[in-house]
C-alpha cells in the first residue's frame, strides 16, 4: 500500500470539488467569511458521502476566509472559499502542521494549493517569494504511517478565475485500493522566511 503524487487537479479521476462556504452543520445558516471552522462541532459533507472535520481537537483555530484583496490576499483565485490558520513557526513537523483534515471514511485521493501571507496589513515585498508547500497523508490501511508530498512554487496576490497560478499545488492518490483518512498540510519560504498564516484552497479530491 502506498501513494502516488498528483501534481495538478487535472490528473484527478472524477474529481469533487470540496468548498468550504457551505452552511454551519449546526444551525444551517451561511457560513460567513472569518468564521472559525475547527473542533467536533464542524462536519463538512463530502457530497452526502462522508464527512470532513477540520482540526479536530481545535488548535490552532482554523477560519473561513475569502481570497480577495480586501480579504485574504494571496495567490488563489478570486472568490475562492480557504481554510486560514496561524502558523507561527517555520518548522515543517506532521505533528505542528497548521491544516489537518481528517476524512470519514477515507477518500481516494486528495489535493490543494497552498499559500501564506504575513501580518497584516499586508506586507507587499512577502510576494514573489519561492515558497514550498508539503502535505502529510494517513492510510486506512496503516494509520500510524504517514506519506510526504511536496511542490514547489512562489507567493503571489489574488488570481484572476481561470489564470494559472503560482501557488504549490499538493496532491496523492492511494493506491491498491487503500483511502486516505487524513491529511495535514504545511509550508516554508526560502531560507526559513517568517509569515504568520498558512492558507489552503478549496479541495480537490476522488470519492
């Protein structure tokens, strides 16, 4: 059992796209920008097959936010529903990953772009900076064991819909019929650079 790397959403068999604007699993009204989407209270539905908490015990808190200029400004596209956390260290450890996603049952396959932004108001000589993005993933079939990917790419400013971007996209599929149950998911820039938020776009997985 093991994994292979997806390099873009386009090598996606039958993809779904998981946004994070949905409704509150609680009271089922909208799900507003900077609202916190973290702990045993959330569940993301996973087209009505399965379900996705994000950070389970809580920490750090995870918001949703939106990728705009007035916003958060970083290399998604425009209007883009992320996942935003703070990440105060460089140090890129599976057990401090910033973004951990845990999938219930497990999906084939899972990716996303990563992006980051320093304190705000936002620092304009941040962008254009090398940036690697890495995500960790856990099999069903041996949950104890966790599988690195890695991509490359460069900090930018909010994309217009359809442009190619810059971000680091991170991607696997599980193979031998295996599922991944989780997936965590962090970043550093050239030389240990400081930035205090980690962003991911919305998801791109296999059902």
């Amino acid at each position: 059992m093991g994994i292979r790397q997806l390099e873009t959403p386009a090598a996606f068999r039958r993809p779904a796209e998981k946004r994070w604007d949905e409704t509150d699993p609680v009271t089922g009204g909208f799900v507003a920008a900077n609202a916190f989407v973290t702990g045993v209270n959330w569940s993301y539905s996973l087209d009505g097959q399965g379900t996705l908490l994000v950070n389970e015990d809580g920490a750090p808190p995870v918001r949703r936010r939106d990728c705009s200029d007035t916003d958060f400004d970083c290399n998604f596209w425009l209007g883009d529903a992320i996942l935003v956390a703070d990440d105060p260290t460089p140090d890129s450890d599976l057990l401090q990953a910033p973004i951990r996603l845990k999938f219930s049952p497990g999906v084939r396959a899972v990716g996303a772009w990563l992006g980051a932004c320093s304190s705000d108001p936002f620092d304009q000589d941040f962008f254009d900076q090398p940036m690697f993005g890495a995500m960790w993933v856990a099999l069903a079939s041996d949950p104890a064991a966790w599988h690195l990917v890695r991509a490359d790419g460069w900090s930018g400013h909010v994309c217009g819909v359809g442009t190619p971007l810059t971000a680091p996209f991170v991607g696997a599929r599980a193979t031998a019929g295996d599922r991944i149950i989780e997936a965590r998911f962090d970043l550093s820039l050239l030389g240990n650079r400081g930035y205090d938020k980690i962003a991911l776009s919305e998801l791109t997985v296999e059902l």
